[in-house]
C-alpha cells in the first residue's frame, strides 16, 4: 500500500509539474522580442524588433503613438505571408529582425509608445505588448509627417504602407519574388529568375527584339550556325548588361526611373534610332560602325569580326533601351528587393539572370534563323525589308503615347497601305498577295476611322457601332495620399479599385480601351469605389504615391476591402485582358 501511495503521490507531481515545465521552455516576451528605438537622420524614427530563433511577429499587430510628437505613416519591410489559426487568416510576419521607420515631427524630447504582437512556432501566443522609449527629436517635420499622435495599420490612413508588397499576398507573384530573393543564396535565384525571365521573353515588351536580332543575322546573308550562335550570344549579352543596370539603377533610385524613360525626348530619341536601323533595312544605308573603329577593334582582337561584334553589341544595348524594363511582376518583385535592402549583388544577379532567360528565344531565334536562312537570292532582301517594316510600326507603337490620335491613325494608315500596295506590285505569290491585301485593308480601315472622326488606333471604328457613345469605366482622380486616405475612408462599406495611369503608358491605354469597356468588367465593378491616379507628370505627390505601394510605375491596380485595407494577394501589374481582368477582381468580395 505504501509503495502504491508513493507511486500515485510521483504520478500527480509529474503530472503537475508538466505544464510548468512548458512554459519554462519558453522565452519571456522581452527576450523574445527585444524592442529599441533610435532618431535617425532627416527626422525619421526607427524602431527594431530582435525576433529570437523560433519566434514571429504580426504586422499587423504594430501600433504606435506618440506623447510630445506628430508621427507620420510607418513604412514596413516585406515579411513573410502564413494563415494564422489564431487568427484565421492569411498574415504578414517577420523572424529575426524587423526595422519599422516612421517621419516624426518633435521639438524636443517625446515618449514612444509601441505595441506589437508575437508568437513562439512551439505554439504560445503572447498578448500584445507595450513598450516605451523616451527619444529626442527636432523641431523640423521630416517628409511625409502627417498630423496624427496615432498610427496603426487597421486605420485607412495605412492601409497600404510605404513600398512594400500587399499584406497578406502570400501566393502572389511579388511576395514570392520578394521571399526567393530574400534567402540570399544564388543558387536558388538564379534558376528562378532565368525561368521568370523566359515568361517576360513572350510580353510586348520583349517580343520585339526578336525582328531586329533576326535582320542582323539576315543580313550577313549566308551564315554557319556557330556564327549564327556568336551573333545572338553578343546582342543578348547587350541587352543583358543594359537590363540589370537599368533594374539596378531603379532599385536604388527607388522611383520615377520609368517615368523618366517615357519622356516625349526619351521616347523621340528612340523612336529616330530605330527608324534608322530599318532605314537600313530597307538598303539606305549599312548599320555599322565607322570603318576607324572597326580597324581598331580587328586589329586590337586579331579577329575581322570584332567590328561586327561590337555593332551587335551595341544593338542588343539600344534595342534594350528602347524597349525598356517591362514593369511586370518579376521585374517589380526584383526592383523592389533591391530598393527596400540595397543589396546590389543579390538584385543585380538575379536581374542579369531574369535577362538571360529572357534571351533564350533570341538564342533560339537566331540560330534556327542562321540555318534556315537561304545562301543567296532575292528572298533575303524581301525579309530584310520585312523587317524593316517592323521596325518602322515599333518605332511608331514606341512614340504613340506622346502623339495625338488622329495623327497616329494617319501614320499607321500610311505605313500599312504603303507596304500593302508595294507588296501586291512586287510579288505574285499567293501568299505575299494575301499578306498584302491584309495590310491593305488594314491601313484602309484606319484612314476611313480617321475620316469618320474616329480617334482610336485600337479601334479605328468603334465609334460608327451602335453604343458607340457609352464608356468604359468611370473614375473618379485623386492626386495625393491623403486623397486616397481620405476617399478609402469615405467608401461607405464599399469595395474600392485604384488605377495608376499615365499617357505615356501604353499598357494603361489597352486597359483602358480593351478592358474596362468589357461588359462583364463594368458589372463586376458596379458597386464598387472606383479611384484612379495619373502618374504622367512625375511630381512629388505621383512620386509619393508610386513609393507609399512600392511600385515603379503604371499600369499597377491596388483593390481594397470595404475596410479600406488592400486585398492580399489581389495586385494587378501590367495588362490583363478581360476575362483574365474579371478572374482577378474575384478577390473584390
């Protein structure tokens, strides 16, 4: 009987102790989550959270306020996305560290007071926490200070913080690109972006070096494969190079670099040099580099081709400027890595590796093009003038945004006629005939919407159909975050869509003509807020507005919830037709 006591009294302490035992394996909040606070330079505070090894933090959990001080709108880094039992819900956390800055306006000396959220991974969640810091601050608002004493993510007013992905998007193109890039390790990026980079092969932006690659190999008329290869190697590298400095200099300028690119100057400037290089198509002239240069280089690498490398070199690197850097998910993804964390190296490889993938079909392009290509005959120049009609319709797609539309229906009406009549008086093939009746009509049905007052080169006659008065959809412009703010805040329950547009984006200008006038589009979007901004100037106010939703330029699409705050997972970057478009406005519950 003793030793059963005995045995009963062990079992009961062992099974009480248990549950000390736990919660003695777990840190307490002020070690798992070591708060400190620091004024930085400019006017701005910094507040950072050592997340210990196991252990997480919610983002949406951080509140701040301010006794003695005005705080602005806090910017959070990318963190990663997971559905939260506690919660139920998809969140945003972040392990290790996390550095939260904010623009403060203060006099003097002000109290800190923060409070966050945490959870240990073996399953405690802890209660909020409260932490305090007395700091000094300056007399001077930093940019961007708001007259608010409180600041927490549930309010409208930060509803989408400063650059950064949408909370919550955890499936999304940019938080995935943002969690590969994050890790750091190479060998995991550059596959990746390599894939992400063939994707881009086949988007507006990129397709179109495909026609000038193909005139350089055309016109070294009869061409070995490994020659073929050699070529398409050095103008891919061109445009490789040019793409991840472009991407690099994005990232670190953090904004304005696609506006800038898209300039009436910029986009003329272009426009003129690819004019000239179909102008070379067309036996004007030969594109390459003066003779002097090209005895140098011979001379300099022994080989008769450098010159001729150089040229292609070259091309590759205009034809990327030319074409610029899509603003597509993985770009976006990249360039917003590197503005957030300056990490030149990880950014600046993972943009040369996204290049390459994007070279592949050039590769391929070019070297099925070399054996292909017949030895001699007339064929050749048809194709080389081929081309340069091409090249011609990019130049003018290039500089459509800076140009009235009537004057880009006359010119589409010229380029198309001219080459369908040239053709149809050429040739007698049946298929050069049919290739040339089509541009015919086409260039016929611009100019009869020019003469019927149509203004729109998509749709030349779209305004002679029945409806033809009603519009796509209806926006109502804002200027400024705290337009946003307060519209987002004044829905009335109601969903809400905000469009980044500007003239010069070409992308925004199918959205708008292609998209929005869908049926399906304008139904699902019926009871919802509909709020756009034009980001064609440039200002401070397009430029606060690009950086508050981490984006480099249009055509971007933020959705909200009746709350005001942005739909994870919901982001709309570049073109979508409509039935892609109405699949993404799904998540507009």
């Amino acid at each position: 009987m003793r030793a059963c006591a005995a045995l009963l009294l062990l079992l009961c302490a062992l099974l009480a102790s248990g549950p000390a035992a736990a919660a003695d394996e777990f840190l307490e909040p002020g070690v798992a989550f070591k708060f400190s606070a620091r004024m930085q330079e400019g006017g701005t505070l910094a507040v950072t959270y050592d997340i210990a090894d196991g252990y997480y933090m919610y983002r949406e959990q951080f509140k701040f306020s301010a006794d003695g001080a005005t705080l602005g709108t806090p910017t959070f880094p990318v963190g990663k996305v997971k559905f939260d039992d506690t919660f139920q819900k998809n969140v945003e956390t972040y392990r290790k560290s996390v550095t939260i800055t904010m623009p403060v306006q203060a006099a003097g000396l002000f109290t800190l007071k923060a409070t966050s959220q945490g959870c240990a991974d073996a399953g405690l969640c802890y209660s909020p926490q409260e932490a305090t810091e007395r700091l000094m601050g300056n007399a001077v608002a930093a940019p961007g200070a708001t007259p608010a004493m409180s600041v927490t993510p549930a309010t409208p007013a930060s509803a989408a913080p400063v650059a950064m992905a949408p909370a919550g998007a955890a499936p999304s193109e940019l938080s995935g690109i943002a969690a590969v890039l994050g890790g750091g390790k190479l060998v995991a990026i550059i596959p990746a972006f390599i894939l992400l980079g063939l994707g881009l092969a086949f988007t507006p932006c990129v397709l179109p070096m495909v026609p000038i690659l193909s005139s350089i190999i055309v016109g070294e008329g009869a061409i070995k494969r490994a020659r073929a290869l050699l070529l398409s190697v050095t103008y891919a590298l061109g445009m490789a190079l040019v793409y991840t400095a472009l991407g690099v200099a994005a990232g670190l300028a953090g904004e304005g670099l696609a506006a800038a690119l898209q300039n009436p100057w910029v986009l003329g400037t272009f426009g003129i040099l690819i004019v000239a290089m179909a102008l070379s198509m067309f036996g004007v002239y030969e594109l390459q580099l003066p003779a002097a240069l090209q005895t140098r280089l011979a001379n300099a690498s022994g080989r008769q081709s450098s010159g001729k490398l150089a040229g292609v070199f070259a091309m590759g690197a205009i034809s990327a400027l030319i074409v610029g850097p899509c603003v597509a998910a993985p770009l976006a993804g990249a360039l917003l890595y590197i503005s957030q964390t300056r990490d030149v190296v990880v950014g600046g490889a993972a943009l040369f590796a996204m290049a390459i993938g994007m070279s592949i079909p050039l590769l391929l392009v070019g070297v099925s093009a070399g054996s292909l290509l017949p030895r001699a005959g007339a064929w050749m120049n048809s194709v080389k003038r081929f081309f340069g009609v091409l090249m011609l319709a990019m130049a003018l797609w290039l500089v459509s945004p800076v140009l009235p539309a009537a004057l880009q229906m006359v010119m589409w009406a010229a380029l198309l006629m001219g080459y369908g009549f040239y053709l149809l008086r050429s040739t007698r093939h049946w298929a050069a005939m049919t290739l040339a009746a089509a541009f015919a009509v086409l260039g016929v049905v611009q100019l009869l919407g020019f003469a019927s007052g149509g203004r729109d080169p998509l749709a030349p006659l779209a305004h002679l159909a029945p409806g033809a008065g009603e519009h796509g959809l209806r926006f109502t412009r804002i200027k400024t975050v705290a337009q946003l703010d307060a519209a987002l805040a004044q829905t009335g329950g109601k969903t809400a869509m905000l469009d980044f547009y500007a003239d010069w984006c070409v992308s925004c200008k199918e959205m708008e003509k292609l998209t929005f006038v869908d049926p399906g589009v304008k139904a699902r979007l019926a009871d919802s807020v509909l709020l756009q901004v034009d980001v064609t100037a440039n200002d401070a106010d397009d430029k606060a507005m690009l950086k508050r939703f981490g984006l480099f330029g249009p055509p971007g699409i933020i959705l909200f919830d009746a709350r005001g705050q942005e739909i994870p997972d919901s982001r709309v970057i570049g073109y979508q037709n409509a039935e892609k478009f109405t699949a993404s406005l799904a998540k507009l519950k």
